[in-house]
C-alpha cells in the first residue's frame, strides 16, 4: 500500500525538521509527503523549500497566498494526496520510527476498517509525561465500562487525534464545516468512520504529542481534566441522567456533519436511547413503569429522530 502524508505548517520553524526527519526515518519508507504552508511569516517555507530541493519526488510544497485556516487547510492537503492510505500529520509532533509500518500492518489485517488512530506519548517541555494522549483524555481500551469508541466520540469530544490518524483514501474531494472550531479536521473524520463503524484503533503510542503555548491546535491540560470529569460523571449517573445526556448530545449533532454521518449518529444515539430507557423502566414498578411509559410517549421524551 502506497502512503501520502498530508502536513499542514504556519510558522513551525522551531519543530519541523524535527517532525520531518522522523517521518523520513520510518521503517517503512513513505511516498509522498504533501504540505501545505498556511503563509508562514517565519522561515518555515525556507525549511520546506530545503526538504524538498533534497528529496522532490517525496516532498510536495505548496505555500497558500492567503492564509485559509486549520481546518480549510489541511482539507486542501488531504485532497491533494493520492495513494491509498492518507496520514494526518502535524508540524511540532514526532513520529516513533515503526509507526507506518504498524499502521498498514493493521489496515492489512483489518480490511473492514477504514481509518485507525493509536495513542501518543506527551511531551511537555522536554519532558515525556506520565500519562499517554489517551489516559489524559480518559480514553482507556481496557477499561471502557463497555463505552465503544463510538461512545467517546460523540459524548466526550474527540478521541481520534489528528496526529495519530491514518485512513483509506476514498478518491473524493473532502469538504470540512469550518463554522465550529470545537470540531476541527481531525474531528470530522473521525465521526465520519465511526458513524458508519469503520473506525479502529491500535493501543500502541506511535508518536509524540507536544505541548506547548503556540500550537495552533491542541487539547491543554486543563480541558483534558474536564474530559475526565464529564466522563466520571456520566459513567457514575444513573440511566435517566444518561437519558438526558443522549438527548442533549442528539441536539448538538443536528446540522454538525454531512447528511449521512448525522443520520448514522442519531441511529447509534436512538439505539443507546432505547436500551437505557428499558434499564429505566425495568427498575420501576409495574405503576411507575406504567406511567412513565405513557408519560414519555405522551410527551415525545426521549424520542430521537433524524
């Protein structure tokens, strides 16, 4: 399987040889790094215009006469690649030496999966913390309390980060929403796999998530431990809270993403719907039960429709 790489770069002159030394350092070679320079005022375009001087059958550069924005840019890179397995990548990160070869190791394994992310060491001045992207954002395989990734995805925020993301190259032109900047790129394509349940994971940390001040995307500390609260406080309420929860979140939805992925999301939060609302009723008694059942049916409560 042939790779493309898609880098989005503004003003990345401090890291990005770094990032790009270890993509060319991988076991298994890539093929064609693309990259798009949302008008770097630094000496970013210096540093790509040498990469590409020494390697231009690899490395694509394309500089931006204006600046198009996070998200506008990187659907540009990503329309721009053309081979089959597409990686996501950012300017100020590190990619551990086996992680392409792990990647389309599983995309060979898993034909029915379109797209798969992996968890990330963080490394905060200079320094890799103890916990992993995914222990920070509460997202842990082996102890999901039976939430599927799924779950995450559309209760919790974003699971699927851009720099630990690879998909299937569908050979159509990407069109993302850049109205909201709570999802962003990476966001998107996540929800657009797991919608239709072609979203995989692999529990390995295949690179390095940096944290620092001028990143231009980024989860910081302080809203990962709110992740964490929101997570703990779903999980430990009861089945009419998290009743509620799924109405709230079926609203949020509603005009986020293209027609399809929303019309799968509201099907996956109808199903979870349903099955909480027999665990509710099933604790009642049969007066309440009764009631309540006339009560939510009178009321439309808890009725999720696309």
């Amino acid at each position: 399987m042939k790779t493309s790489i898609a880098i989005c770069t503004y003003n990345g002159e401090k890291f990005i040889k770094e990032q790009l030394d270890s993509i060319l350092e991988q076991t298994v070679q890539v093929d064609e790094i693309i990259v798009c320079d949302d008008h770097s005022t630094d000496q970013t375009q210096e540093i790509l215009a040498e990469y590409h001087s020494k390697l231009p059958e690899v490395f694509k550069i394309h500089y931006n006469e204006k600046p198009l924005g996070v998200i506008k840019n990187f659907e540009k890179a990503v329309n721009l690649c053309q081979n089959e397995i597409i990686f996501l990548c950012d300017q100020d990160d590190l990619w551990k030496p086996n992680k392409v070869e792990t990647v389309l190791c599983y995309f060979k394994n898993n034909p029915d999966k379109e797209a798969v992310f992996h968890d990330l060491e963080l490394l905060e001045n200079d320094n890799i913390l103890k916990s992993s992207n995914w222990e920070s954002i509460y997202f842990l395989p082996e102890n999901t309390d039976g939430i599927s990734v799924q779950h995450y995805l559309f209760l919790f925020g974003n699971i699927a980060t851009g720099a630990s993301f690879a998909f299937r190259n569908p050979k159509k032109k990407w069109n993302f929403n850049a109205s909201s900047v709570l999802l962003l790129h990476d966001y998107q394509l996540a929800m657009h796999f797991a919608a239709a349940n072609t979203l995989g994971f692999v529990d390995e940390k295949l690179g390095v998530y940096r944290l620092h001040d001028n990143q231009q995307v980024g989860t910081d500390q302080n809203n990962r431990q709110k992740r964490k609260e929101i997570y703990d406080t779903f999980v430990n309420s009861s089945n009419l809270e998290k009743l509620k929860y799924y109405e709230a979140k079926s609203k949020y939805w509603k005009g986020k993403l293209n027609p399809d992925d929303e019309k799968n999301i509201i099907k996956f939060i109808e199903r979870e719907t349903d099955i909480l609302k027999r665990k509710h009723l099933q604790s009642l008694t049969l007066i309440e039960r009764n009631y309540t059942s006339f009560y939510w049916a009178l009321t439309n409560k808890f009725q999720i429709k696309t």
